[in-house]
C-alpha cells in the first residue's frame, strides 16, 4: 500500500489539477455564463498542453520527481501569463512592465535560472513536487466549496437588491399597451450619418413620422459597449458599481451580460401582467432567449485565454504576421456569415410569429438584432456580400445600414398592421458606430424613436437618453412617477 505522503512526493497530480483548477475557477468566475456542454472541446484542450510538458520534460530529463517540479513551473508560466499580463496592465497600463517587450524576455530568464538551479541540485526536491500537489488539490476543494455555497463570483452592477421592482406596485387600472422593443445594435442617430459618412437617412425618418413615431433628435447612448448599454436601459439607472475607468477586454464584458439577466424591468413588467418574450441574444431570469446566439460573448475565449500561445498571438500576432488558431479569415468570414443570417432569420421570424399570435395577456417583447453592427455581410438590398470588410469600413456600414432599414420599415409595418391592439415601439441603437478613434462622442449617437398608440409624447424630450426609456414608458402607461435621471455617457475603453 503506497503511503498518502509517499504517493505525493511520487505521483505528478498537477498534471491534471492545474488544468482542473482553471476549469473550475473559470467555472467560479463567471457562473452561469459557462455551460459546460458548449465548451467541452475548449476544456479538453486545456489538459493537452499539461500532458506533452510532462512527459517531454521527462524524457529530456529522466527523472520524474525533478521533470514534475520543472513541468510544474512551465506549467504555471504557460497557463497563467494571461492573467499576469492583463494584471500587470490594469496597474501599469501603456507601461514597460505590461509590455511584451518585457515580460516575454523576464519570464524567460526567471524560467532559465530555475531550470540551471533544477540541474546543479543535488537532493531530489520531493517536497516542491509534493508542494504543487497539495497546493492545486486545496486551491480545487475552496473552489469547489465556493460554487456550492455561493454560487459565482460574477457581480451585478446594478442594484443587487432589486429595490425598484421590489417596491413596485402595479396598475390595476390601466389599459396596457403591446411593448415591442427592438434594439438595432450600433445604429447611429442620422445627424452622425450625415455628418460623418455622408449619407442621409431621411427616407427612414421620413417613414418614421409618416407613422407618427417621435424621432429623439439628439440622442445617446450612456455607454458604448453593448452588455452596459443594455444592463443601464433594463434596469432604469446607471450602473452604479461599473468601473469605467478601466480597460475592457471581452471577458470584463461578463458582468454586464449578468446585469442583463438580473434586470429589473422583466419582474416589473410580469407584476404588470405582462407575458415577457426574450428575442434577444441575452439570457435573461425567467425569459430564456428563443433562438440563443452562439457564444456572442466569447466564452470559449475564457478558456483559450490560459493557452500561452493562444493570448501571444492574439495580442501581438498581427506584427508578426501570424493568424490566429481559429483558421484563416475567409473561413472565419464564411462562418461569422452563416450565423449571422441564421441570427437575423429567426429573429425575424420569430417576431413575425409573435406578432400575428393570438394574445391573450399583454405580451413584452425585447428583440435584439445585430445590425448594423459589424461584421458587414449584407448590401443595401440584402444580399450577402462574399469578401471580408473592416470593422471600420464606414462604406459597408452604410450598406448595411440601408438594409436594416428594410427590416425596420417591414417590422413596423407588421406591428401596426394590427389595429384591433395599442401598442408602444421602441427603436433603439444600443450605441452608434463603434469602430474608429478619435471620434468617442460618435459612439453614443444613436438612433432612438418612440411609437405609442395614445400619442402621448409629453414626457419625451430631444436629448432623453436609453437609461430613461422605461421610467417614460412606467409613467405614461401605468400611471408611476419615476423621476427621470440626468442624461449622461460613459466612455468605456475596449481592447
């Protein structure tokens, strides 16, 4: 029988623990959000490298106790310079100690020393071996008895006791309205179009006030990233606890997206009556989306973050030529369009569906279409567009822009075909355009117009932001007296 202290000092459990435990922390980390069965291939791939260190280092070596302790070290180096880079740039950002130039260089020779200091040792270091085991098995057990006690760590940014649709009494008085709100991400107001890309979308806003929408003439946004934008507008305040001086990489995005699903409007609508339908690329508490957009939030990039090679090349593989582990860019082009026009399809169809259904209750609906926001497949009819364009390719947005049109009108014209309802739609960008510098204020221009059947527009104004649209849409329809909040943007820095 192998004694417990014997099979630590023998048996390279790290090969598997320290995978496990970024598997497990992630899973701590971002809660909900992972669903182990849209990542299983991303979390295999994080036990290979563990595997070929050890065993490599081991034939170079042939001696498994001084192999693990080595392997252990590369093996921290290799799953953990990602969060030490992004770490060192959150303290020191643009500075030489977050640099590449740097840290690639220093971790090279801090691993060289140990490797000579390794050679020239003469005792078998049983206990650093024996130290990796135990270290990663307890950092897995508190891990561990923290998901099954608490959860997640992910924070709500807004209000995490949900006073607003805690206290909420509804109106038992009221005629309610049909609410389609439909978000056009990265739609920029037409006074930004015109003024920056030339072009004039007068033929919209002309089809919107033949309608009787009233247009918000010098509208924004109160952030430019879409998960706080969405978060500030479903729960009717700023978002209290968001840093926004920090630096926004796609994985500072996740607080956000739980903002989302903890919003406040959903409970307070459903205290109203209403059947809430989530069209929408969120997940939100109690209103699963009906046509979920694949991994929109990057979460298998949680995972490929702790390959080493995966976060070089990401970071600074555009300098040296290099294309990223995801194919070449006509396949990632052919597949970003394929599920983009799948994406704009079903939600669509999913709204048309909703719409001529027979309604029983009234119906909340949140649709959230990603246009015009890039990648940019379409032409201005519609057709998709076989070559790849810049993000910041202002001709191709327009292109796309004018097809969003086409839905709007289509969308619009199926709503308000059913005059037997009262109804309320809201076209709303989450943000305007988003992908050029030196131009921060642009961000937030965005298109925002207001239908109501009652045409009572008296609490809108032309400057009202997104963060106020539900506090006007309480007021006027269930007779509430939320006051309005002051109209103000935050510029988060994305990377």
């Amino acid at each position: 029988m192998i004694l417990p202290r014997h099979f630590f000092q023998r048996i390279p459990l790290f090969i598997i623990t320290i995978p496990l435990f970024v598997v497990i922390h992630t899973k701590l980390e971002y809660g909900r959000l992972i669903v182990f069965s849209t990542v299983a291939n991303d979390i295999l791939l994080l036990f290979l490298p563990a595997v070929l260190i050890f065993f490599i280092t081991l034939l170079l070596w042939r001696n498994i106790v001084k192999a693990g302790v080595f392997s252990a070290l590369l093996l921290l180096f290799y799953y953990f310079f990602a969060d030490l880079k992004d770490w060192l740039w959150q303290l020191y950002p643009r500075h030489l100690i977050s640099s590449y130039l740097f840290l690639l260089p220093t971790c090279g020779l801090v691993l060289v020393l140990l490797l000579i200091s390794l050679i020239r040792m003469k005792k078998t270091p049983v206990r650093s071996f024996a130290f990796f085991n135990v270290l990663f098995l307890l950092f897995i057990a508190y891990d561990v008895l923290t998901l099954a006690f608490s959860g997640n760590r992910l924070q709500d940014l807004g209000d995490p006791h949900k006073r607003l649709s805690g206290n909420y009494t509804p109106c038992d008085t009221c005629h309610k309205p049909d609410i389609y709100y439909i978000v056009l991400d990265g739609y920029t107001a037409s006074s930004t179009l015109q003024d920056h890309f030339g072009y004039n979308n007068a033929a919209l806003d002309s089809f919107l006030r033949q309608k009787q929408f009233y247009i918000v003439q010098h509208s924004n946004s109160n952030y430019n990233l879409t998960p706080f934008s969405i978060s500030a507008t479903l729960n009717l305040d700023y978002l209290t606890r968001l840093n926004t001086s920090k630096d926004f990489y796609m994985k500072e995005y996740m607080p956000g997206v739980e903002t989302v699903y903890k919003n406040e409007l959903f409970p307070l609508l459903k205290k109203e009556g209403y059947h809430l339908i989530n069209n929408s690329i969120f997940d939100i508490d109690q209103a699963a989306p009906l046509t979920p957009y694949n991994n929109e939030w990057g979460i298998d990039k949680l995972f490929k973050r702790h390959h080493f090679f995966y976060k070089i090349i990401r970071d600074i593989g555009w300098k040296l030529h290099l294309s990223l582990f995801a194919g070449n860019a006509e396949e990632n082009y052919r597949n970003e369009t394929m599920q983009l026009g799948r994406h704009v399809k079903s939600v669509i169809g999913n709204l048309d569906t909703i719409i001529k259904g027979s309604k029983t209750a009234p119906v909340f609906v949140y649709s959230h279409l990603l246009l015009p926001h890039n990648p940019f497949i379409f032409d201005s009819a519609g057709n998709v567009i076989p070559v790849p364009a810049s993000s910041a390719d202002k001709n191709r947005y327009v292109q796309q822009l004018q097809y969003t049109n086409t839905l709007i009108r289509e969308m619009t014209n199926t709503i308000l075909s059913d005059t037997t309802r009262s109804v309320v739609i809201i076209l709303q960008g989450d943000h305007g355009f988003r992908f050029w510098h030196g131009k921060e204020k642009t961000e937030f221009s965005n298109l925002n117009a207001f239908y109501f059947s009652n045409k009572n527009y008296s609490l809108l104004y032309d400057s009202i932001t997104n963060v106020n649209t539900f506090r006007v849409v309480c007021n006027t329809f269930f007779k509430q007296h939320l006051q309005l909040l002051p109209d103000t943007s935050y510029f988060l820095q994305y990377r």
